[in-house]
C-alpha cells in the first residue's frame, strides 16, 4: 500500500511499491527506480514476442472482467494497413474502486511506460488515456508524466530512439460511469454522448474511429511492465492458487473497516486473513455483516462465504460472487442492508445511460421500490416484482450496466432476505451502537 | 517538482463571481489568442475534429465557470458541428454546468461506500453552514452551490468532497466549518 499507511509485510508490493514516495512522480526519480528499462526492452523485441510474454504470464484484464490481456493483444492484426489505437480505461467509477486513482496519482510514469508499451504491442502509433473528469490530482500527474516524457524523447517520433512513433494523449472524461465501459469510452472519446455500442463489431476490428482498437485497464497496463522485466515465470509463481489467476492484485478496501486503503496481494490470499489482519478488522465493538469484493456491481457475500474465499478470479466465484475491479466495499452490523442496496441501486438508475429500455426503467423503479421498502412502506410483494424486474434486466441490454444493478438486489434479497421482511412487517432495523474506534 | 496551488492550497479557481451577470451580458468568444491555440494544439491530438469536443467544453467551463448556449454554439461552429448535436452532448455529462452555479462548486460523494461512513451527515452539514439549504441552490450570496454526486473514485477516504478543481479527502461533519472558511 504505502499510502496513507506503511505497506503491510503480507503485502507483495509490485505496482503500489512506490505509493507515498513523491520523488517516484517525477521522471528523474521514475529512471532512478527502474522506470522506462521495460519499455526500452520492449521497444528492442518483436512485438508479437511481447505479446507471447504477456500471453505466458498468465496476465488477466484488471478492470473487471478478467480477460486474458495477451490474448485480446494478439486479436490486433498487424500489417492490416489501417492505424491503430489504444485506450487506457482509467474511468475509474465502480463504487468502491480506487486502486487507478493511486497508481496514477503515484506513478504516473509507470502508466505512460505502460501505455507504449502496449501500443507498440498492438501495431498502434496512438494510445489515449481516457480519465475521469473527477480525479483532478491524478489527471494533473498524468499530464506532467505525459510532458516529461514527451520533452525527455521517451515518446514521441522517435520513441527512446527506437524509430517507431508512440503519442500518449490525456483524454479528460465529463462524469459519466458508464464511460467506463468500453465502447461507450470509444464513443466519449470521438466526442459523442457515451452510450455504449452494440457488439460486434468488437473492438479489435473496429473501435475508435472506427478503427482497431485495444482498450486495457490502468492496472493491466502497469503490470506488463514488470512482466517484460522480469519474465512470464516470474509472474506465474506469484500466486497461492490455480494456473489460470496469476500475479499480484490490487484491492482497494472502503466501508466500515479499521485500514481502509489499496492492498497489494498474491492471487489467491485468503479474504479472511486479508479482512482481518491486513485491514485491521472491523470497528471496534462491531462486527463484518456482508462484503462487496468486487465494486458494487457483483454479489454480495455474507461472511461465512467471505470467509471461504481465495481472492482470485475462480476464488470469488466459488464462494457466490466475483472479483470485479477489487474494491472491496466492507460491511458491518450497523448498517441496514436495505439502505446499503437502495443506494447501489440509486447509483445505476442515476448512471444508466437510458438507451435500452429494461435498464432505463428497471433501475428507476427497483430504486423506487427498495426506498419504498426502507422506509417502511413496503409489502412482501414487492420482494417478488424485485425478483421479477431483476429477472427483466439481466442479459437483456446492450451493455451490462443493466445486470449491475439487478446482480445486487437479488443477492441481497437471497442473503439478506430477514432484514427485507423485518422492515415490511414493520419491525425496524435497529443497528448496533457500539462506540466507533 | 511541486503540485499545483489548487491541489495543496488555497483553492485559486476560475473566478466565478460574475456568473449571474455573465448569463445576461452579450456573448465574448472564448476561443481568441491564448485559447485558440490551446484548442488547435489539441485538434492534432485526434484524427478527427469531433474528437477534440469534450476538451473544447472544458475550455469554455474553465473560461466562463459554466457552459451556455452561445458557448455551444461557438464551439459548434469551430469543430464543425451542429449546436444542437453539442447540446446533446453536454447534456449527457454531468461536470459541464448548463446554468452558472455558485463561486465555490461543492460535490459531496454519497454512494454506497461513503454513505454507510456517514456521507449523508456531511452533505447536511454542508447545507447548513453554506445557507444553501437545498441541494443544486445557490446559496444566496452566491457563493456555494452544494450537490451530492455518484462516487468520486476514493471511496477508501470516505467522505471525498470536491470544492470546485479541489479534491478533499476524508471529510466529516466537524471539518465542514473550517473548510468553509478558507473560501472567501
């Protein structure tokens, strides 16, 4: 972690090593603890060697979804005759995710790296970094990096001398959580509304501007650093659990914990260890009632599955939830459930980006209903229209945005289905009252 | 290297003291000297001219504190666009402000995260010491506009407030006062 507290010694800090350390924003301290050495290295191979060491290493897509990272590199075709691009999603917007937010605000430099990196990777001359128009700090550093690099030769022309041209560009967002998902990114960037595209075409065939197109999370880009440095087994060792999730992860932990903040750890580290002794546990006096582990667009998990959980991608999902982005939203006995997914689902319903209809009121009105049920004025069956319109809003849109909002409510109900009644038949939820620490 | 004034500091912003009188007086180009070259340096940043439209907002908001219809328009016009295609843009992104708002912006993050940390306490707070008494009014003298906002991406420093460029961490309700009162 680094910031705002001292790494853990659990922690295998690869990426967040230089959190808290302000020389390491700049160029000169960047070069001085290794940076830019992986992408004078890259820039000396084939790119389709680069491609086959990330492929090797095992590197899944940080943002969300867990996609193979060599293999959508490789689905860029080079020699095709037609530019191509790259787009660094640091959109970062799920609640409970802020892991981006400190990686670039710390190590701007090793964003950049990673960006050319990855456009050489992929054939592609220009890579935008596309960030939220909220994160004013990290977006500050992001520009400076840009600038150094640009003034040093690192990118540019002639990148590092190497004879191939690599632009970096920062793209500023305008507040929108949905331009996070890929292609409405694609479309924010060209200077349209952020709505998302139907697919296909994918990405890789026609993105933005129509063109071939990779878009990687700020994580994921950072990581193939190291990974060229130090070499795919390198990378393989580093987990506790299965061969398909590899690598150090960053979780970034909010709610109601003692140390919230962004942990680094091995793939596959026990979620309870991590919980309660890297996080420091709970409040004192109180005690963990549910995890979100993956931002707010997963399952929820009460604590006997948390417990259970490795923290990889196939971890998450044997214990009832995923792994998402790796904000970890924590919990505890204070808080009434039915607020806490009332305003997940007030979240969605402000942020849908009402193209499709099933999203644009399924949110709205399972909003309606869940703030009708915590106030007391809901009946039991409303518990099933719930169901119903969650049945309605999944695998039926165009993006996902829709089955983000569903995902929550039908978990909570399942889980937590005592405190929904409680609240119906008139019987409040009376939290714990413990003293804070 | 040192962050800039508005990221440690004081909170030095677009000055948005004349934004009332702003909406009534006769429209003055943003996009002359200084800015224009800003706009066309970014133009060779996309291969296609439409591309540089979110930045170019940006621009007007960052000159004029709020984006008006004359703003889209001159902006239309520069990038090739029709205003009302530059209006359905701006209205899809939240950060552009259609109608002037007050001095100092207060975004106060209330989603999930920050709102079982106590967020709500914090907009309250907000309301009450800025005599803004309702959300998205200006306080009136002007000075403070409060809303609450979907998730400011720092949920593990519950409660993050955004004071116009400025981003708080950690705020609750006992600091709202002493915020306040570095805004002048």
């Amino acid at each position: 972690m680094g910031f705002p507290h001292l790494p853990h010694s659990r922690e295998t800090t690869v990426l967040s090593k230089y959190f808290g350390d302000a020389e390491a924003r700049t160029l000169d301290g960047w070069k001085k603890r290794g940076g830019y050495k992986a992408l004078e290295k890259a820039l000396g191979m084939q790119p389709a060697d680069i491609v086959n060491v990330v492929k090797e290493s095992g590197l899944r897509g940080r943002g969300g979804a867990g996609f193979p990272t060599g293999m959508k590199w490789s689905f860029m075709k080079p020699g095709d005759g037609k530019p191509h691009y790259l787009c660094c999603n640091a959109d970062e917007s799920e609640p409970g995710t802020f892991k981006d937010r400190e990686l670039m605000r710390w190590t701007p430099h090793a964003l950049v790296e990673g960006c050319a990196i990855g456009a050489y990777a992929i054939g592609a001359e220009t890579a935008y970094i596309y960030i939220r128009g909220e994160f004013t700090e990290p977006l500050y550093w992001m520009e400076q990096a840009v600038k150094e690099a640009y003034a040093a030769g690192i990118i540019g022309k002639n990148a590092m001398g190497s004879g191939k041209r690599i632009d970096v560009h920062v793209h500023k967002g305008a507040g929108a959580y949905i331009c996070g998902e890929e292609t409405a990114l694609m479309n924010s960037l060209e200077g349209r509304r952020g709505n998302p595209r139907i697919k296909p075409p994918f990405p890789a065939v026609s993105g933005v501007f129509g063109m071939p197109t990779t878009i990687n999370n700020v994580e994921t880009l950072i990581a193939a650093a190291p990974i060229l440095l130090n070499g795919a087994d390198w990378y393989k060792k580093m987990s506790l659990s299965n061969p398909k999730s590899t690598g150090t992860k960053l979780f970034s932990v909010c709610g109601n914990v003692q140390r919230p903040g962004t942990y680094e750890v091995v793939m596959g580290f026990p979620f309870k260890e991590f919980l309660y002794d890297l996080c420091g546990g709970p409040y004192h006096g109180r005690k963990f009632k549910a995890v979100i582990p993956g931002g707010a667009s997963v399952p929820i998990q009460t604590m006997e599955e948390a417990e259970a959980t490795l923290m990889d991608y196939e971890g998450f999902v044997a214990q009832g939830s995923m792994l998402g982005s790796g904000g970890v939203i924590v919990i505890d006995d204070a808080q009434p459930m039915v607020t806490v997914i009332a305003r997940i689902a007030r979240f969605f319903a402000h942020e849908s980006c009402a193209q499709c209809t099933q999203c644009r009121e399924g949110t709205a009105w399972t909003t309606k209903i869940l703030e009708r049920i915590r106030d007391g004025e809901g009946t039991m069956e409303d518990l099933d229209t719930l169901l119903d319109i969650a049945e309605q809003m999944t695998g039926k849109t165009i993006c996902v945005l829709s089955d983000s909002c569903a995902v929550p409510v039908v978990s909570g109900i399942q889980k937590f289905r005592g405190e929904f009644e409680a609240l119906i038949q008139g019987r409040r939820f009376h939290p714990v009252t413990a003293a804070v620490a | 290297m040192t962050p800039p004034p508005e990221l440690i500091g004081g909170l030095e912003s677009p000055d948005y003291s004349s934004h009332d009188r702003a909406a009534h007086e006769p429209y003055v180009a943003v996009f002359t000297g200084e800015t224009r070259k800003e706009l066309d340096e970014l133009l060779g940043h996309y291969p296609k001219k439409m591309a540089a439209l979110l930045p170019a907002l940006w621009i007007v908001q960052r000159e004029r504190g709020w984006v008006s219809e004359e703003g889209m328009v001159e902006v239309a016009d520069l990038l090739e666009l029709t205003p009302a295609y530059v209006k359905g843009v701006v209205t899809f992104y939240t950060m552009y402000h259609q109608h002037p708002v007050g001095k100092y912006f207060i975004q106060v993050c209330t989603t999930s995260p920050c709102g079982i940390c106590g967020a709500e306490d914090v907009v309250k707070a907000f309301l009450r010491h800025t005599n803004a008494g309702e959300l998205g009014v200006t306080s009136p003298d002007g000075k403070f506009t409060v809303i609450e906002v979907e998730c400011l991406g720092a949920c593990g420093f519950a409660t993050p407030v955004m004071i116009n460029e400025k981003f708080i961490e950690s705020v609750n309700p006992d600091k709202v006062p002493e915020l306040l009162a570095e805004l002048t």
